[in-house]
C-alpha cells in the first residue's frame, strides 16, 4: 500500500434494524480517523479485514467498558455473555449466540465524564461468528473486533483486537484478547480468557496490564445464575496478582433480570485501577428488544461510580 493511501471497512446494518444507519471508518498507516455515520456492509468479511488491520504496528492505547449487565454483575459473566457483551467480555461465546444483534449504549461516570458505544453482532454465519463495538469517550475512541468458531458443539474459540485513539496524545496500539468456552452441561460452563496479551507501555499506563480470567456460570434451575471469574494478573503490582469478580442474576416472569454484583482488584474504568465495589442492575428481554441498566461503584482506594443503560434489538 503507498504511503497516506487509506482504505474502507464497511458494514451493513439496513436488515437489522430497517432505517438505513450507517458506520464508516477509514483507517490510515499512521493515522486513525474517528469513526462517522455513512455506510456499513458484509460484517463477517470486514471484521476479518479489520482484524489484520490492527495487527499492523500501530501505537495503541486502550482501556476496557462495561455495559449495564457486566457493570450490575460487577465485572463477571465471562462463562455466559448475553447478546453483544460477548465481543468484549468473550470473544469466543459469540458461536453460541445465533443472533444479529445491534446495541447502542450510554454511560456516565462520577469524576471522568460520559462514553457512547454502539456495536454489532453475527452468530449465524457458518464460517466464522464476528462482531464489533466503537466505544466514544471524552479522552479516547477505541475499536473492538472479534471472531469465534466451534470446534465441536459445546467447544468454542474466539480472537479480537482492541484499539483506541487517546483524544489527548492521539497515541494509538492494538490489544489481544484471546478465549475459549466449554459448555460442561446444560447447568454448567467455564470460560478462559486472557486479555491485554501484548501489553503496550500505553496500555499499562492505564492499568491495563495482562490479565488471564478462568471464569464460570452455574444455571440453578432457570431461575438464579450463579457467576464467579478469579482473575490473575502475572505482573502483579501493588494490587496483588489475584483478583475476582463474582455476581447473581435472578430471573423475574421469564422476561424480567435482577442482577448483583461483586468486585475486588478488579481493573474499574471510572478509576483508571484495579479496585473493589459492588454493582446492580436490572434487564427487560422481549422477542426483539433487550433494555438493561447498570450501577458500578468503587469503594477503595478511591470512591467511584458509573451508570450505563442500554437497548439492543436482535434477530
């Protein structure tokens, strides 16, 4: 490719949600444009395009996002990611989500300002299952990508990249997120992710260090499921290499979550560190629409809290 020569990913949303709404984003070898509404087609194909994209040595910045029901669950859900949360939470759960879903996201942060997020979701092709979420906040813009396959029925495996554009430095550098998920049984499920494994200086400076997750889902009879995700950070630091997000969701009328949440050296996004809190929420599942809200909030080391509601309309 010349120099300054760019290229186009495009997706299409137009069947999924019947207005024409489209995404474009142009991507440059030494700079990255924020992402604006024009077009958007072939989700499997690009998403694979973009992928090797950000594999190119860019410099890179990039930080993590919760939405409602991770933040009600106080970080954990890894073994049982609902509709598009799996692109960021677990790559590899998207096989086993036959939907198209489109999510759109809003959040405000107690001392750190708001962030938008929109993203989408393919688990019903064949070849591989994709998805991607643009995250807007007031100091960055990051990029999530993400591709899954099954091996066999209950096996899965998934890849994405994470990029983000820091609004202040505009210094920019991918991340890898790799995962795989076991459905044990109809009741039980584990899932292994591990995040941040290039480990950019620019990353870590936002406490993004590597992080590997073994987390699980335990399904009591339909009506409470049980999440726990240990978590071991191998460069430690003053948090300890050991940290754990735990949470419960009850279901209310088959259509209705409650949802509680527990965090402790968990990486928080409104502190910008590994720290401890709680969360809770509720969700609202109908045949083509999920509503959800979320409150997470940091008790030490410094006192913080974020809300996040959100709509996703899926086929």
């Amino acid at each position: 490719m010349r120099a300054g020569a760019t290229f186009d990913l495009t997706f299409d949303l137009r069947t999924a949600i019947g207005a024409g709404v489209y995404l474009k984003m142009t991507i440059r070898p030494k700079h990255f444009l924020p992402l604006r509404i024009s077009q958007i087609r072939n989700l499997p194909h690009a998403l694979l395009i973009g992928l090797l994209a950000v594999l190119t040595p860019y410099k890179s910045y990039s930080v993590d996002y919760w939405s409602p029901r991770i933040a009600a669950l106080g970080g954990s859900g890894a073994a049982g990611p609902l509709l598009n949360d799996s692109i960021l939470l677990n790559p590899s759960y998207t096989s086993f989500l036959p939907t198209y879903a489109v999510a759109v996201a809003y959040s405000w942060l107690s001392e750190t300002g708001r962030q938008y997020q929109v993203s989408v979701q393919d688990g019903r092709t064949e070849l591989l299952q994709a998805g991607a979420a643009y995250t807007m906040r007031d100091d960055a813009i990051f990029i999530h990508f993400g591709i899954s396959k099954t091996v066999v029925k209950r096996l899965g495996f998934g890849l994405s990249t994470k990029l983000i554009r820091n609004n202040t430095t505009t210094a920019m550098a991918p991340e890898l997120v790799f995962s795989t998920t076991v459905i044990a049984a109809d009741w039980l499920q584990f899932a292994l992710v591990a995040d941040n494994l290039l480990s950019s200086a620019v990353a870590r400076s936002i406490d993004l260090i590597p992080v590997v997750t073994l987390a699980a889902k335990v399904n009591v009879m339909g009506i409470a499921l049980l999440y726990f995700d240990p978590r071991y950070y191998p460069s430690g630091g003053a948090a300890g290499t050991l940290g754990h997000s735990a949470g419960l969701e009850l279901t209310v009328l088959k259509e209705a979550f409650l949802r509680l949440g527990q965090f402790s050296g968990t990486s928080f996004s409104p502190t910008g560190r590994r720290s401890t809190g709680y969360g809770f929420g509720a969700g609202w599942i109908a045949p083509r629409i999920s509503l959800d809200y979320g409150f997470a909030r940091s008790v030490s080391p410094v006192e913080r809290s974020e809300h996040t509601v959100s709509a996703t309309i899926f086929f």
